[in-house]
C-alpha cells in the first residue's frame, strides 16, 4: 500500500471516529467569581478521563445575569473565566491549550424567561468549557474550527533539513491563498522530525548543528507565509520533535501540521 493511501486511511478513520466536542458549565453565586472545590469537580472529572488526550484545545467563555451594568457584568464575566483558567493551569493544563478565555458580560433575560426568572438566572451566571475534539485533515477544510489539525502532506523535508524545496513552496502558495481568503483564521505552525532517538526530543539540524530541527522547519514555513503577504500576528511556530509520529513511513514524519488556534 502506497504512502498517499495509507495516510489518507489513518486521517479519515481519525476523522470518523473522533467524538463531537465536549461542553461543560459550571455555575456561579450571584455577584461571585470562584468556585468550592465541589463546585469544580465536573472539569476535574473530565481531565481525568483516560481520553483527555483526544482534546487539542480548551475555549472558556463567561456570562452573568441580568441585573448590574453592562461595564461591570464585562468585567465581572472575565474575572470568571480568569478563575477557571487558573484552575485548570492547577491541574497540568498548559496555558497554551486555552486558546480562548472571553468574557462575554450578562445574559438579557427574555419573554421566555419571565415564568421562572431565578432559574433562568442561575443558569446564566456561568462558564462554558468547550474541550476541543483532535480532527485532522490533509487539506484546509472549507470551514474550518479552533481545533482543527491541518496536515500539509506535500510539505516533506530532506533528513536534517529544514530548507523548503520548489516543490514544498508551490504547496505553500496554495495555502497562502486559502488563508487570504479565512483572513481573521490565527494558527500555529507545528513542525516535526522522524527517526530521531528517544532519549533525545528533537532532532540536529544539519543547517545549525544544535537539536532544532522541528522547530526551524516550522520557522522556514512561518517565514515564507510572511513573505507571501500572512500577517504574522496571525501565525506562531513551534517544534514538537518526534513526539507524535504518524506511524507510515519515515518520510511523513518530516512534516509541518497548521493548527487552528482562532476564528
């Protein structure tokens, strides 16, 4: 079975079976922004869930009730949010897979809502958790998610290389398009090497000679995106090293991913 077919096979089946994306909210006292522990104990349950790993990414939106003004609900919502982001760093979470910490200020109560207003505003006086399901595609999909991990396939390297063949660019110049059409899409650029042992995290750059090579292969996309117009605020870099081998051939592990951090 060829290389192209069998990546196509791991991607899809990755595709199918993932599950939809977790949503968990928890509830806060009127005019309050922390939490009892046993108020937490619905997000310390689904991180210790044996398949934590599936999520890529964490996003935390904060809301409060009707009553008080706009300007302090706006604040009161972030303090909320702010609350639960230091909670889940407490427990191992990186601050870098809560990609999205937004106070979105109160909830307007609505004619549906009249019949039983403390219910109404007892549930809006929350957070929303969304844990972000891993999906990976080997193209950038027509509307793409916060989550979504985007295989450049075609985008392959020399062993020890970070240098972008002719080839590699053209592949390229087909994002850059896709992506000055998703103007306000923000991602990182994951960069990653093959046959490297596993004492070591990385592996060595012919170019530098220092144990680099994943990271400067996602810089060198970074900076032919720049230079095709990508505004670099949208973008960040990073190498993650063998760590997350496809397990095809060696050759497609020489390989950058564009993960969606931001709509």
């Amino acid at each position: 079975m060829n290389s192209r077919l069998q990546i196509l096979i791991l991607l899809c089946f990755g595709f199918l079976s993932a599950q939809e994306n977790s949503v968990q909210s928890v509830y806060f006292e009127f005019d309050k922004y922390t939490l009892a522990p046993n108020n937490l104990a619905p997000i310390t349950a689904i991180i210790n869930t044996k398949d934590f790993s599936k999520y890529e990414a964490i996003q935390l939106y904060g809301y409060c009730d009707d009553r008080g003004t706009i300007d302090y609900n706006d604040k009161l919502s972030k303090k909320r949010v702010d609350f639960v982001q230091q909670f889940l760093m407490s427990k191992g979470i990186s601050q870098n897979k809560i990609y999205i910490c937004e106070g979105r200020g109160k909830v307007d109560l609505d004619k549906n809502s009249e019949k039983n207003i403390k219910e109404f505003r007892d549930k809006n006086r929350r957070v929303d958790l969304i844990f972000v399901k891993k999906i990976f595609y080997t193209a950038f999909p027509e509307n793409p998610k916060v989550g979504d991990n985007i295989v450049l396939e075609r985008i392959i390297f020399d062993m020890g290389s970070s240098e972008l063949s002719s080839t590699a660019k053209k592949e390229l110049d087909k994002t850059v398009l896709i992506l000055k059409k998703h103007k306000t899409v923000r991602f990182e650029i994951k960069g990653h090497v093959c046959c490297t042992s596993a004492k070591y995290k990385d592996a060595i750059d012919n170019e530098t000679q220092n144990r680099d090579l994943s990271e400067n292969r996602a810089k060198k996309v970074f900076l032919y995106f720049r230079s095709k117009g990508i505004n670099p605020y949208r973008m960040s870099y990073k190498g993650y090293g063998n760590q997350f081998p496809l397990g095809l051939e060696d050759a497609q592990d020489r390989r950058v991913e564009l993960f969606i951090t931001r709509l």
